[in-house]
C-alpha cells in the first residue's frame, strides 16, 4: 500500500500572531514557521503503518516555495521515505483549497497511492477544504476527522467524531481521509533521525508542470485584529443587570 501525505508550512502555534502594518495580512517575516499540527498527526499515522507492515511506501508533498522543504525534512525525519515539494516560487500568499486540490488530484494521476492523508484543517485559514475538495476531484471515498482507522479486510474503518457521538464509516480503497486531534500523539524526532533525513531524497517539481491554474480566487480586502474586550462591571443586582441589558445592550 503506498500512502501520501500533504503537508503544511504554517506559522508555528505557540506564536502570537501579528497583522502587518497595512492589514494586508499577517506578519511571517522573522516568525517561526514549522508543520501544520493536523499535517504532523497524518505523518505520524503514515509512520506507523509503515512500521507495521501496512503500507510500503510513504511519501510527502508540500507545495510553496523553497522553505517549505524544511517542512519536508521534519516529515523524513519522522520516518517518511521520500518527499516531493512543488515549487510555488511566490503564489501571492497561501495556496488556496481548491489549487492545493487540484495539484494533489494531479500528483495521484501520475503516481497513483491506496490512500491521500491530510490533517483536516491548517491552522492559518483555518479552511477545513482540501480533504473534501480533493476526494470530489478524485471521485473517491473519503472519511474526514478521522479520531480511529483501522484496516478492515481490503478497506478500512474511520471513527469520526459527530455531535451526537461517534460515526463508524467503512471505506473502500483508494480514499482521502483528514487527522483529527484525538487519532494519535507524534513522536518527538530525535537527533539521529534528523541527520539521517538529511540524505532521504526530495524531489523538487515546478507546480506550473502540472497544469493546473493556482491563480487565488479569493481577495483579501482587510486583515485586522479582534476588538480589544472592556474590562468587566460588577453589579449590585439583578435589577440593575436587567436595567443594563435593556437600555445598554439591549438584547431584552
């Protein structure tokens, strides 16, 4: 089974995050970047099947520009095999869902896997998209916030998280599925893995081979950041609360 993971270069989580001077977007300049957490919890999943037995080939792919193979190299060190990185030298910002979609579909028709696993959203946009878009293009099944996966025969079994419980889906092969927080714990990467994933191969391909339009579909008029909160009022009782709810707030 040959399985590949899309991943993410992200500005790491435990940054705050700053909207530039003009609002045009946020600040990465000098910020540090690192893998998009979801992405990191679909390499380590990968990983482990590897070291099962279940899958004989794991490959990543990241797409941006070129500090993106530091993302890659994090991915190898991990345990993937290979890394392929599709160059966008400057997208005029983050790839959206659909252009990331459509150069996975594109990828997979040339070197066909049992099974495209994402994290199931990155913690910049937030989108929540490419899983779904990509298993639309593809016209496979697809199994998203995955929380368990099991291999089942010739198929598999997701565990979804839903409101009322947990969803048990079975699946066909091939199929996209997307990493939920709860699915596993990634390993810490080690001195020597990281110097031995210093001689795994990445190969480095221009997007623009692929043929796929990656133009941004979406203008971004303003970033800004969220309105300060007031500091909070004690009241003497709830006539007076009701009194500011009505003539203040008024919500009543």
């Amino acid at each position: 089974m040959k399985v590949l993971v899309a991943v993410k270069r992200v500005v790491d989580y435990s940054v705050r995050v700053r909207v530039r001077a003009d609002g045009s977007g946020v600040e990465t300049a000098n910020v540090k970047m690192s893998m998009n957490p979801f992405d990191e919890i679909a390499v380590e999943e990968a990983v482990r099947w590897r070291e099962s037995g279940q899958a004989e080939e794991l490959t990543v792919l990241s797409a941006g520009p070129d500090a993106c193979q530091e993302t890659l190299r994090t991915a190898l060190a991990m345990g993937a095999d290979r890394g392929i990185h599709l160059r966008v030298p400057d997208p005029g910002g983050a790839l959206e869902p659909l252009a990331l979609a459509k150069l996975l579909a594109q990828q997979v028709a040339r070197e066909p896997v049992d099974i495209v696993l994402l994290g199931k959203q990155a913690i910049d946009d937030d989108a929540n998209q490419t899983g779904q878009m990509l298993a639309g293009l593809l016209g496979w099944p697809q199994g998203t916030f995955c929380s368990a996966i099991r291999f089942v025969g010739e198929g598999l079994e997701v565990v979804r998280e839903v409101d009322g419980g947990l969803e048990h889906l079975a699946l066909e092969l091939p199929a996209v599925l997307t990493t939920d927080l709860r699915l596993n714990e990634p390993r810490y990467v080690k001195l020597p893995n990281i110097m031995k994933a210093k001689k795994k191969p990445i190969e480095v391909r221009e997007a623009a081979e692929l043929g796929v339009d990656i133009a941004p579909r979406v203008q971004i008029i303003q970033v800004a950041e969220p309105a300060r909160r007031t500091a909070g009022v004690v009241l003497n009782d709830a006539t007076e609360l009701v009194a500011r709810l009505r003539e203040e707030a008024k919500v009543i």
